[in-house]
C-alpha cells in the first residue's frame, strides 16, 4: 500500500489533538479524516473505510471502548486496524487485555504526548508502507 492512498481516521474529542495527529500523518504522506467522538467516528468509518483508526479513549457521547466494540461487531468495519491514543493510564491496556473479553484489544497503545516517529513507524508496520 502507498502512503499517498491510505486513509487514516483520527478519533478524538481534543481539537487540538486532531489536528495535530491530522497534520503529522498528511505531513507523512497519507489522508487524514478526522472525528470528534465514537459515534461520529463509526459513521465516518462505516462510509468511507478507512486503512487504520486512531482512536482516543476517553470522549463524550460515546467512548474509543465502546467505538472499538462497535467496529470489531460490524461486518464491514471488523478488519480495520485500531490503534489507541490516550491520556489514560497504562492500566487502561491490561484492562482491556486481560478483562474485556468481549472486544479484541486494539493493535498498539500509545500514551499522549506521543512519540510522533513511533507514532507514524508502527502506522507505516501495520499498512505495510515501511
């Protein structure tokens, strides 16, 4: 896959975040859409498929948890790839790990402030790019 065509679906409720994580990966070559909380993030993914789902944890209206069980129940959002970007302890990994049984955990974690080479390394493993 080429960066230039992979779409990448930013969830979180920080403007500022967005838009930072926006830019650093159009800064690396791939199209960024954005989404302000996980209803809006599973509507965005379901119309447009993203390649990979950046996904914060904790928002209104509805959370990255409860996003990530809806994406992983849906027929065709099941397979896209979900990393996490949160300010929510590393307790927050083994939780999902070891006591959500009902969802997949996610394929990384990432705590803000992010390492933003890491940040776009493990999205260019995942797609395939590097």
């Amino acid at each position: 896959m080429n960066t230039k065509s992979a779409k990448i679906l930013v969830v979180d409720d920080e403007p500022d975040v967005t838009k930072y994580l926006s830019s650093l990966l159009e800064d690396n070559g791939f199209i960024a859409l954005t989404a302000s909380d996980g209803k809006e993030g599973m509507e965005i993914a379901g119309r447009e498929k993203p390649d990979l789902i950046s996904l914060d944890i904790t928002m209104p209206n509805e959370t990255g948890v409860r996003m990530l069980k809806n994406l992983q129940k849906n027929e065709s959002t099941k397979n896209i790839p979900v990393i996490v970007v949160t300010g929510v302890d590393v307790s927050f990994k083994d939780f999902i790990e070891n006591k959500q049984h009902q969802i997949k955990p996610p394929i990384d974690y990432f705590e803000k402030p992010i390492d933003r080479e890491k940040y776009i390394e493990v999205i260019k493993k995942i797609l395939g790019t590097s």
